[in-house]
C-alpha cells in the first residue's frame, strides 16, 4: 500500500482542517469546503498495521491515521510542551508568522520553531508567507507545510520549478520535500518535465537527468534509462546519484551497479553500488558492507570528554582524512547497513554500539538497532543500555538519551525498566519520548528533529 499523509491545518485556536495525502500517483483534490483558502482536504488516510508485539507504536494514534487521532495527538503536543517549558516558545513564533511583518531573519527563526515545535495553529499565516516578498522566507514557509503534509507547499514549490529560473532556484527543495515525504503524487507531471528537457543542449540534458534521478529516488523507474545514458559519457563522481537507484527493484539498475562496483571512478561510488546490489538481495555486496562497517571500530575518537580535539587530529579543512576516519567504512555503517538483513546486521550494529571509540558511530548504530526493531534488536539494546551505564568510554553519558529514546519504542518490562535508568535526569524526556513512540514511532524520535 501506497504512503499517505494527514495533516490539520488549524485556523485561530479552534478550527481543524485535515489535510490528507492522495494515494500513489492519484492527483491531489480539495474538499467541497475549499473556497476558504486555508481548506485543502485530500483523500485517503493510513491503515493500522501491526509493527510486531514488541513495539510500542500504535497506529490508531498516529496522526496521520484519522481526524481525530490528529486532533488528540497535536493537544497533547502542545499540553506537554507549555506544561515542562511554558507557552512562550510556543506563542511568540506563532506572533511573528501571524505578523507577517518581521524582519527576513525573525520570519525564517519563527517558521523553525513552528515545525520542531510542531505549532499547527500556525499553519494558516504560513500559508500566507508563500506570498512574502522574500524568497527565502517563502521556501522555508512552503517547506514546513510540507513538513504537515499540507498539499499547498508541495503545490507552491512544484509551480515555482516550473517557473523560470526554477531548476536552479527551486529544484533541490523539491527533491527533498517529495523524498522526505514520500510524496508520489506529482510523480506524472515530473515525468512530463523530464521529457520536455531531452532536448539535445547540455543545460536540458542536466535538468533532465535531475528529474530523473529525483523519479527513481521516489520509486519510479520512468527515468532510468536516462540516468544509465548520462552514466555512460559522464560517470558519476560522487555517492549520491548511484544512491538514487536502492530504491528501484529493476532489474537495469542492478545491472547499472554491477557495472559501477567494477568500473565506478571512484571508492565512494563503489561503495555506494555495493548499497544497491545489497538491496538487490546480492550476498556478496551485503558482506562487503558488513566488513567495511565493521572497520568503524578500530577508528579511534578524535575528542577528549571536554570536546576539545586530541593532538594531531583535528582536521585542517572540513573533510580531510585523518587517523580517526574511514569515509567507505563510515558509508558502510550510515548508509549499507540499513539494507542487510536483520540477522546479519543486528550483531554487528550492537558491537559497534558498545565498541567503537566514535559517540558518532555508536549513536548511528543504537539509531539502526531501533529501526530494525525485531526481538533480536531490542535484545542488542539491552546490551548497549547496560554497557553504556558502565562509563567505560569518555563519551559514554552522551548515549544515554539516544539509548532511552531507542528502548521506548518496546513495551515490554525490562526495556521501560532500562529506559528509566538512561531518562533518570530528564523525566520530561521520557515522556515525551514514551508519547512519540506510541503515536509516531521511529521517525519521530530520531528522524523528524522534533524539540519538546
């Protein structure tokens, strides 16, 4: 079943508008309702799905379930946040948005707080700030409505790359506001686009090779074959553009990797095809990854406790290699991981939680542990939580909020047993961890960079 998305959109301090995302490649329609300007009703909405009995998570609770899931889950995000840190933080962007009148700097600061903040009455006035004279300010606003999933951001920033000016201007917004949403329904018209720019000039060649590789990000395969082309005369450099193709199950763009873990120009990008043919269910590539990433340990922590760098290992430029890092190791972990399977990944994951001497690598892989989130996993974070509570690394207490978070997407005794140890300074955190957790899951507590 196709993704969707439910958002309300409230109006003032009592007015609800629900906004749904249409099914996979269905156009998006409004409600009966929609001559007032803050309506845009879609259809569809998700179906509860057991995620197994050792997950907190409940899909009836999730916002994007029903209206009145919605309803529930964003007054208790605003009951607990003025309760533990008052309403201040809550109201003044609310103003500001409201306004309209801020200087570009206030705008953009308050339009922040409204999307970690999760501050859905003010989605009406960032509606409104798509017609600010500023383009900056009218990315960001059109951005955290589709943070929402509000159907207007995606419409403004779909239009504006249509405009003049809107590859260069506007296309890696939206590349990131459809993948971060896994919004498909505009799927069509990007096809449309990428085949009105194959014409023969190198600038339609470029943009049409950007909608491509956007397509396959979302799924679709429509354009593959230009991507295989531009491949061919220009191989990719860098990791990102072969990335692209882990989530297409064709078989030409296994064939593409295949070349490319061969004749990539590069390790990263050799790596990077290693990724998708692991995806591929290829065995040989997912013990590739396991073996690079289990390099992470051996990689040694470039900080004192106080954050201060250790002699020689600061590096002079951003990115530059040193003693402390293993870039195909490192992409190994962060990104080749997640497409291994479970029973191969969980073991590794949990000794580079508990060994590695990088909190950045322990951190990825407690993340990781939580996200596969089997009984097996929960187990491994058993593990980590009791390993973390002997202090035996200089950054050991760093890990316990991300180890609490991780332990209270499980319901059972002993993981809220644990989790109550690693939340023992911060019994908001736990709460609002345990809320998260019930009502959104993963995402929330270690993707969507909510602040409550």
């Amino acid at each position: 079943m196709s993704r969707k998305v439910i958002s309300i959109i409230v109006c003032g301090a009592c007015v609800l508008f629900l906004v749904f995302l249409a099914p996979q490649n269905s156009p998006l329609v409004s409600s009966p309702g929609s001559q007032n300007p803050a309506t845009t009703v879609q259809l569809g909405a998700i179906t509860p799905k057991a995620e197994g009995s050792f997950r907190r998570y409940d899909a009836t609770r999730d916002p994007k379930f029903s209206p009145e899931a919605a309803r529930l889950y964003y007054e208790e995000c605003e009951r607990m946040f003025r309760e533990y840190r008052g309403g201040g933080q809550l109201d003044r962007p609310l103003a500001v948005v409201k306004s309209g009148q801020r200087s570009v700097s206030e705008i953009v600061t308050a339009l922040g707080a409204v999307r970690r903040h999760e501050i859905i009455k003010a989605l009406p006035y960032v509606a409104r700030l798509l017609d600010h004279s500023d383009v900056s300010v009218q990315c960001v606003a059109a951005e955290v409505l589709c943070f929402f999933g509000d159907r207007r951001g995606f419409d403004f920033i779909v239009d504006q790359r249509k405009g003049e000016g809107g590859f260069s201007n506007w296309h890696s917004l939206l590349e990131k506001v459809l993948v971060e949403n896994g919004q498909t329904a505009y799927n069509d018209e990007l096809i449309k686009m990428m085949r009105e720019k194959s014409g023969s000039a190198m600038e339609q060649r470029v943009e049409s090779y950007e909608l491509a590789k956007l397509l396959a990000r979302l799924g679709d395969a429509s354009g593959l074959n230009v991507m295989a082309e531009v491949f061919r005369k220009y191989p990719p450099e860098t990791p990102d553009s072969v990335m692209a193709l882990v989530g297409l199950s064709v078989p030409k763009a296994r064939e593409i990797a295949a070349d490319l873990v061969l004749n990539g120009i590069n390790d990263r990008v050799k790596q990077a095809a290693f990724v998708v043919l692991a995806k591929h269910g290829d065995e040989t590539a997912r013990r590739q990854i396991i073996e690079a990433a289990k390099r992470v340990t051996g990689l040694p922590q470039p900080k004192n406790a106080d954050g201060t760098y250790k002699p020689g290992l600061e590096p002079k430029v951003i990115g530059e290699a040193t003693p402390t890092w293993d870039g195909n190791a490192v992409f190994a972990l962060e990104h080749g991981m997640e497409v291994v399977e479970p029973e191969q990944a969980v073991p590794v994951l949990r000794d580079i939680a508990i060994q590695a001497d990088n909190v950045r690598f322990s951190r990825t892989a407690i993340e990781l542990l939580a996200k596969i989130g089997d009984e097996a996993a929960r187990n491994a974070l058993w593990e980590v939580a009791h390993s973390v509570q002997g202090r035996k690394r200089t950054f050991e207490d760093t890990l316990f909020t991300t180890t609490g978070k991780a332990l209270m997407l499980f319901g059972d005794e002993t993981s809220n047993s644990l989790a109550t140890t690693m939340f023992s300074g911060d019994k908001h955190g736990m709460k609002v961890s345990q809320f998260l957790a019930e009502s959104r899951g993963w995402n929330a507590l270690f993707k969507l960079d909510l602040f409550y």
